[in-house]
C-alpha cells in the first residue's frame, strides 16, 4: 500500500531549457533547488531570456539532490538526526553500530587497509582521515554519543 508521503523527501533540483519563442536565443535555462520534494508546485517554470528578455515556460525536470555535507538518508532524503558539525566539515553516522565503526577507526593509531578501494572507510573525506584532525572528530563523536537513544552492542 503506498500513500502520497512515501518516496523521496529530500532535496531536488529541477533543470530545464528551451529555445527562446521570441528571438530564437538557442537556450533559456533554469535551475531549481528545493529543500524537500513536497515543495514542487509546478512542472514548469518561468524565465526571462537572457537576450530579448521575453518570458519563455520552460519545462523541469526533477531528480535528487543532496546538501553538501551529504548528512541525509539515502532512501528517503530525510535529514539524519545523527549529526555534527566541525570546522572542517559535518560528522555524521547513521545509528549506533555505524557510530561504533567510525569512532574504532578514527581513535586507531596505525590503520589496516581492507584491500578495496570501495570500503566505507576509504570513501571518508580526507580531512576527516586526517591524523591532525582526530582530536575535533573524535570531540564530534563523543556528542554524537551523548545523544544516541539506544546504546550500541
């Protein structure tokens, strides 16, 4: 059974472009962020074209998107409630398990390669792999800790 709440709620970015109706501009673009999916209120936009400066509708076209610090979920684009943010960036974890993994490997003086270049750990920001960092990450995780609802294993 599915209702009108379920799929993505995250963040999208519609995009569209067409030639322009009044002086044949080859293309009048725009671009559309929106916060959350249930925002959209049209499949179309207005523009005025950058020459002639006529209002052209322009057809969107919708597809996800996430915010920069990519803290949301990946099926549902909510924003994680597991979250910090740093100097260099925002911490997050997914749940306790997740928060148990990451606070292993950042506290861990000599790091043990898994033999793949498509590890999670290997994916993780530079800054946050960071040897000089580790002290700010590893402050970022106790308050995430502080706050988890359920404790880990």
């Amino acid at each position: 059974m599915k209702t009108e709440r379920d799929g993505w709620h995250g963040p999208v970015l519609g995009m569209g472009k067409r030639p322009c109706r009044s002086c044949g501009l080859k293309w009048v673009r725009v671009e559309k962020e929106l916060e959350d999916a249930s925002k959209i209120k049209s499949e179309s936009s207005s523009e005025k074209c950058p020459q002639c400066n006529s209002e052209n509708e322009v057809a969107l076209e919708f597809t996800r998107t996430e915010p920069s610090d990519h803290a949301i979920d990946p099926f549902f684009g909510l924003e994680l409630a597991l979250k910090e943010p740093t100097r260099h960036g925002t911490v997050w974890v997914y749940g306790a398990e997740h928060l148990k993994h990451l606070k292993e490997y950042i506290a861990a003086q000599h790091r043990v390669s898994s033999g793949t270049k498509w590890s999670y750990f290997t994916r993780l920001p530079k800054w946050v792999k960071a040897a000089q960092n580790r002290e700010e990450i590893l402050k970022a995780i106790t308050k995430l800790e502080r706050r988890l609802i359920t404790k880990c294993c």
